[in-house]
C-alpha cells in the first residue's frame, strides 16, 4: 500500500520538521535526512512518532537524485 500523494505533501519530521522522502522498498517508510531517522508505515499509516523513529541506515534508502 502507498502512502496518498496529497499526506506526503503535507507530511514534515516531527522531530525538525524538514521534509521527508517517501521509500516502498525494501520497507516503506519516510526518511528524514536532516535527522537522519526513519519513520515506518504500517498498513498505509504512517508512525510520526520520534519515539519510535529508527536510524537512517543509508544503503537501504540512499538519497534520491532527481
């Protein structure tokens, strides 16, 4: 399942609330890179939790070039 794009334009890191990019594979999750954390989606619903955030691990969700 995929996240809407109108929730990922809204969408910020609770932590700074920089932007965030949106990954489907191998998990999907949205990555903040300025915090350099992970925050997971379960079932379509994102967990904005900082709390339950996980370190960017950069070979599995490495930056995106346009």
């Amino acid at each position: 399942m995929s996240l809407a794009p109108e929730l990922l334009a809204i969408l910020v890191c609770p932590q700074c609330k920089g932007s965030l990019s949106h990954f489907t594979s191998p998990d999907e999750v949205l990555v903040c890179r300025s915090c350099r954390l992970t925050y997971r989606v379960d079932d379509g619903i994102p967990v904005m939790l900082i709390d339950e955030a996980q370190p960017l691990d950069e070979t599995r969700y490495p930056e995106l070039t346009p």
